[in-house]
C-alpha cells in the first residue's frame, strides 16, 4: 500500500512528556479508531470521516490533516514541532542517523 503523506507533520500530545508524529493520513485513521469510545463525539466523528475520505481520494490529504489537527486543538492535544528533530541527533559512534 502507498503511503499518503501529509505536507508537513501533525505532532500530539499523547503523555505528559511523549509526542506523537503523524506523517499519513493512515496514521492519522489508526490514532483517530483509537480513541476511547467514550470520549468520542461529532469533531472526532467528522475528523474520522475526513481522513477515510482522503485515504479514498474523495478529498485532499489537506483536508484529512486540517481535521486531525483540528481535532487534536479540540481535545488539548496539539503539539508543536520538537526542537529538535530525530534526524538532528548525532548517534554514539560519531555518524549522523538520517530519517527515511
């Protein structure tokens, strides 16, 4: 399967100090029918439906990151971008990892 990457990532809050990144719109469907049933309600819903529409190609990939982070505003879970990047941080051995 292709992936349907997002222009930029959606970063959310998921413990007090862990950050979720959210590159696709498959990833953005699996974070949202993950939610708690009980804490689902109508953004959670249209932000559901908006992602499987663009994963279908029925709206843009524009339109499903647009929900899910409005979604995640809704809900106090919206993150800014770390400062610094996996791709920043320099392993032991001296090499630089790059992020695929």
């Amino acid at each position: 399967m292709i992936s349907k990457l997002f222009d930029r990532p959606v970063y959310l809050k998921e413990r007090k100090d862990l950050v979720r990144e959210i590159v696709a719109v498959e990833e953005a469907i699996d974070f949202l029918e993950d939610w708690p049933e009980r804490e689902r309600d109508l953004v959670h819903e249209a932000a559901l439906k908006t992602c499987y529409m663009a994963h279908d190609g029925l709206k843009p990939l524009r339109a499903a990151r647009d929900a899910i982070r409005a979604f995640a505003k809704k809900k106090g879970i919206l993150a800014k971008a770390p400062a610094v990047q996996p791709w920043m941080i320099k392993s032991v051995g001296g090499s630089v990892r790059a992020a695929l």
